[in-house]
C-alpha cells in the first residue's frame, strides 16, 4: 500500500480531499443555489476518478436537493408561524450533518445524511 493511502479507509488523500470538498462546498451560499451547483461539479468532474467521490458527491447532492426542499416548505409555513423554527431547524441541521459528512470523508468513511431523499 502506498503512503498516499489511508490504512483503515484504503482511500488517497486526494480522494478523501475531494469528498470532504463536496461535503463543505455547501457553505459556500445557499443563494443563487450554488451549494448544489459547486458539489455538482465536482462531482461531474470527479466521479469517473473514484468510486467514494461519485457516492459522496452523489449524497450531498441528494441532501443539499433535500435541504432545499425543506426550506421553501418551511418558507411557506411561515404564514401559519411554524415556519420560522422550522427554517432555524433546518439551517442548523444542515450546518451540523454537512460538518459531520466532511469529518467521516475525512476519515474515508461513506456517509449517509439522515432525512434525505434519494434523487439521485
């Protein structure tokens, strides 16, 4: 085994890099949806390189798609008032399972967001 690879994941470095890149490029802005545009990308192309990079990218896809959904239904139940700690919910949720997501890709570990719809 080289020394570029993990001894527990059998993951590279730079495979590990990209997945955890996919998981924290979802802070970049929620506006003009480029948390979903910037992990697409990367995923696209990435994902013909390395297995563990098509399923994270393909996972935070799914979440931030996930994500988005959640929102603009929390957005709308702000006119009955549940909707303002429904959308406080989510954005912390999102904030706490995308750092979780980019510590396990660190650790070469697949990971799989709670409460996300398979899309993809």
């Amino acid at each position: 085994m080289s020394d570029d690879r993990s001894a527990t994941s059998g993951l590279t470095k730079e495979e590990r890099l990209w997945a955890v890149l996919c998981h924290l490029s979802t802070f970049i802005s929620i506006f003009f949806l480029a948390n979903i545009v910037v992990p697409l990308i990367i995923w696209m192309l990435k994902r013909d390189q390395s297995e563990f990079i098509r399923d994270q990218g393909k996972e935070v896809l799914n979440f931030q798609i996930s994500i988005l959904l959640y929102l603009v239904i929390s957005a709308a139940l702000t006119v009955v008032l549940i909707g303002i700690p429904l959308l406080l919910a989510v954005v912390v949720f999102h904030i706490v399972m995308s750092i979780i997501g980019a510590i396990k890709a660190y650790d070469g570990v697949a990971y799989r967001y709670p409460l996300t719809i398979r899309f993809l």
